[in-house]
C-alpha cells in the first residue's frame, strides 16, 4: 500500500485532535499565537510518537501476529473506530477550572486522550506501510494541521459540527480496516 492509505489513516486519527481544538476553540478566546503553538505541536508530536511505540510493542509480538495479522488490524482500526463514532455522541464539554489548556498538566492529558488510538494502529502499521517513520510523521504533522485549522475555524463551525468530524474519522478508520482485511482475504474485486 502506499502514501493515500497512510493519509487516510493520519486524517482518521486527527479527528480527535481536531474535534478537541474546535470544542476548546468554542469556549476559550485564544490569546496569542504561542497558545496554537503550544496545543497543535503537542497534539502531533503525541500523534507521531504514539504509532512509534504501537509498532515497536507490535515488532516484539509479530511471530504470534503475522499469521492473522490482516485479522488484527481489522479489528483495531473497527474497534478504535467504533469507539470514536460512539464518543462522538457523548459530551464534548471539558472540565470545569481547567484554565488554560494549552499549559501544564491539561496540555499533556489533552494530547494523551487525542493520541491513544494511535498507540493500537501503530501495532498495524507495518501491514499498511514499510516506512513507519515516514508514517508516523504523515500521522504527526495531519494532526499538527488539523489542530491548527480547528483552533482558528472553532468559533465559525460549531460544536454540532465538531461532532460529525469525529464519526467522520471513525468511520474512516473503519473503512480502511475493511480494506485490508478484503485484500489479504484475497477477495478484492476487479
């Protein structure tokens, strides 16, 4: 597979990011350009370390995997995108008190949550990419990029909004793991 899978996948996984910048984006007036600083580097810089620590646990397990490894992303990139479809439909609305959260202690918190489901897609990453590097980095910089654009749009687009952009990268995810699990099943058509 080559660059447009990895591009789908690092647009999946940013919904998150993105559904958070515009959430924060609807209740905070950003202050200064350190602020969007601050929240998009973080938010790639965990999009892209998150799949680097997915693979290498995944390298450690790839004896016991390989056998039913189109089976295992199937379900990792279904299951992370069901759970992203399903969270999309409960609250959005941060922590009372929570200040400033491109700072301190809520900065890193925010780009943990926004970046987990990037720790299990790493585990599948080798079947999609044999440059994890470069896809790491695809998956840092989209997140990066979309926190950005959510933070400048949040106010524009609304939280009805925000909520569609993250069924929008469940179901993505969901679409790509279909694909692989059809391709190694040898039932691709045409």
């Amino acid at each position: 597979m080559g660059l447009l899978p990895v591009l789908f996948i690092a647009v999946g996984l940013a919904m998150d990011a993105l559904a958070v910048a515009v959430g924060l984006s609807l209740r905070i007036r950003w202050q200064s350009p350190r602020q969007f600083f601050r929240l998009s580097f973080h938010f790639g810089l965990f999009q892209f370390l998150m799949p680097l620590i997915g693979w290498l646990a995944g390298a450690k397990l790839q004896r016991w995997i390989e056998p039913v490894d189109h089976w295992v992303a199937f379900v990792l990139l279904g299951v992370i995108g069901l759970k992203m479809v399903h969270e999309s439909f409960g609250s959005h609305e941060e922590p009372a008190g929570m200040g400033d959260p491109t700072r301190g202690h809520w900065l890193i918190l925010l780009a943990v949550a926004t970046s987990i489901d990037a720790l299990a897609v790493g585990v599948s990453l080798p079947l999609i990419t044999s440059n994890i590097w470069s896809a790491a980095l695809i998956i840092g910089l989209v997140a990066a990029g979309l926190t950005l654009a959510g933070m400048y749009f949040g106010n524009r687009i609304g939280a009805g909004r925000a909520r569609w952009l993250e069924v929008a990268g469940g179901v993505i995810l969901i679409g790509i793991g279909l694909k692989i699990l059809v391709q190694h099943l040898g039932l691709a058509f045409g």
